[in-house]
C-alpha cells in the first residue's frame, strides 16, 4: 500500500474531543491484546493446523452474530483464498427457532463470539456439534457456554470489553481468524507479518482522522465500500456507523454496490472506501472513481489516493485489521462530534441474548 508514514498526531491516550470514553480506551488496548494473543495461542494454533492439514473439513462453516459476523466474513475470505476450501455462513436461528440439525460430517464449524453466552450461538454450535462437525470457539470469556461445548477453544484474550461497541474484541477475532489460516496454509510469510501487527496497530492508532469524521458529522445516509476480506471492515464500519453515530450506514462490495444502490449517489453524498492492498484493489479505485463522477464526496482508506488516510504496509491479507483500528477512532471522535456517547448506543446491550 502506497504511503509508510503516519501523519503527526495525538497519543494514544489523547482524544481530539478531548473525552477518553471506554470505546476509545478499549480500542487503543488492541495491539496489547493481540500481542498477547499471538504468544497465547500458538501452540494450539500448531496442534490443530497440524491436524487440519492430515484431515482437510470438507466445508467450513462459521456462527456469529454482529461484529463477530463481520468477523466471520473475513474468516470466509481468507479460507477461501487460501486454503481454497468452501466456506459458508449458518444462521443460528436453523437451530435455535426451527429446531433443524443440518448434516456437518467432516465440516468444521467456526463459532466466533465475544461473550459465549447468546442463546442462538450456542444452540447452533451444538447442533453442528451434533451434526458430526468440530467446533471450534473463537471466544473471549473461556468460562462460557460455547467454549464449554467447543472440541478447541481458541481465546481471543481482549479482556474485559465494557462499551457496548465491540473494539477489541473485533480486532483479536481478526487477528486469531489471521493466525489459524497462516497456520493452517503453512504461509511463513503471513506468520512473520502477524508478529508485525501490534505494532502497526500502535501506528495507526497515533494517527488523527478527526478531519475526515468532521466531514461526516452532518451525515445522514452513507454507502462503506469494501472487496475481499476488505468488504468484512466495511461491514463492520457500517455497523459502528448505525450503532455509535446513529447513522443509516450500508456496507456494500465495490463491485455489488453498481448493481443498483449506485442510483443514489449524488449531490455530495458520502461513501467510505477501504482500499485493499491485493487482486481487489483496481475494482475498489474504480468504484471510488465514479462514485466522484455521480458527484458522491468519497473518504478513503488505503491505495494511491492523493487524499485516503494511510496505513502502514503489511501482508495484504492484514490489512483489513489496520484499517478497522483507525477507523474507530474516527468513528469514535464522530460519535462524539454529534453529541452521541459511543459507550451506550440506545436499545443496545453488551450481550445480546436473542433465540
């Protein structure tokens, strides 16, 4: 990705609102965290790549919901693209409302959560338990149901996650999801660049996007484009977006937003681009093109635009967990810059128990 260089900016403890919230707090532990997580878990990481590369899951499957989702979405990208092994997305209410048991011989399910405590989630790991796949738990709170139920746990180490806004934990889901498929695949690379990451996280945390949130404060409607494993930071973008901002945020593919949604762009309205640094880059600066052309004011992250907000170059695969860090930062100073408190967004819990 063009640009090395972070512009000046405030410390990780400073907020340019001048109020530390737990949203900001939690977000800029993330680089300790994933740090931590890293050393944590590469041993079982190794153990399992070992054992998934003698016994290839004919599918994989992934259970989440929200951030964690989004997560999940990343995961789909990289076993794709990787491992080349289909990928798929249950919607746990199969098993939670509909009581159905799909048959998951040889699959392994990917259940990703923060707390391992909503219902549905752990009513569908168990169904795919039960239906012959291996479960393994992505999960911060080890002492959960989920990971309870899960054949390999694999703890997210964020530590405790009070905002309702999910941060840290967003980020570790990236970064366990990162370091299983660079095991699993045997991508030295992509392992030596993980170790990489906390530090780069540091990077971009220190860098100020205030100017490009003040050009959203009066928003209200906008498009988050993404491609790749780029489109699950553009999913998660949008939903912080709704949550934290009140925003009408949609996430969209650079390539599935010109089937249709493209009509409403005009008359400065707004669209955040995160630019990967892969096969996917050329669709995205495309996209972002005629998005100006339709009179749309684009904010984009990464690529050899002359105004995005850089990130430091990483193996293209991580470069989705670069840009997701600054992103809430500067979704975090909005959320603020419109008189609204990131840390309980209304109508919202921190766990979520839906059936």
């Amino acid at each position: 990705m063009s640009g090395t260089a972070i512009p000046n900016a405030s410390v990780a403890g400073e907020t340019p609102h001048g109020k530390v919230t737990r949203m900001f707090a939690e977000a800029a532990e993330a680089p300790a965290r994933v740090a931590a997580q890293l050393a944590a878990n590469a041993a079982v990481l190794r153990d399992l790549a070992r054992d998934l590369r003698a016994n290839p899951p004919v599918a994989v499957v992934t259970i989440a919901r929200g951030s964690s989702d989004n997560a999940a979405t990343y995961a789909r990208y990289l076993i794709e693209t990787q491992l080349e092994i289909l990928t798929a997305s249950i919607s746990p209410s199969v098993s939670s409302v509909f009581g159905a048991k799909p048959a998951m011989a040889g699959a392994l399910c990917l259940a990703i959560s923060q707390s391992g405590r909503s219902p549905d989630l752990v009513a569908a790991a168990q169904a795919a338990r039960d239906g012959g796949a291996r479960v393994v738990a992505l999960v911060n709170d080890v002492h959960s149901p989920l990971a309870d139920l899960a054949d390999v746990v694999l703890p997210l180490h964020a530590g405790p996650e009070l905002s309702v806004a999910a941060t840290k934990s967003f980020i570790t889901a990236l970064s366990a999801i990162a370091q299983l498929v660079a095991c699993w695949s045997n991508d030295e690379a992509m392992g030596e660049a993980l170790d990489a990451i906390p530090g780069l996280l540091d990077t971009v945390w220190a860098a100020d996007w205030s100017e490009a949130s003040l050009r959203l404060v009066d928003a209200r409607n906008l498009y988050v484009l993404g491609r790749g494993p780029g489109f699950a930071i553009a999913q998660e973008a949008a939903l912080k977006l709704k949550e934290t901002c009140g925003l009408h945020a949609e996430a969209f593919s650079s390539a599935e937003v010109r089937h249709g949604p493209m009509a409403l762009i005009k008359g400065g309205f707004p669209v955040i681009a995160f630019v990967p640094d892969d096969a996917g880059r050329d669709g995205v600066e495309a996209t972002i093109a005629a998005v100006r052309s339709m009179g749309g004011e684009a904010i984009v992250v990464g690529g050899n635009d002359g105004d995005a907000l850089v990130v430091p170059t990483c193996h293209p695969a991580l470069t989705a967990i670069l840009q997701i860090q600054g992103f809430y930062r500067l979704v975090e100073g909005l959320a603020v810059a419109r008189g609204l408190d990131p840390d309980s967004p209304p109508h919202l819990a921190k766990v979520t128990r839906t059936r």
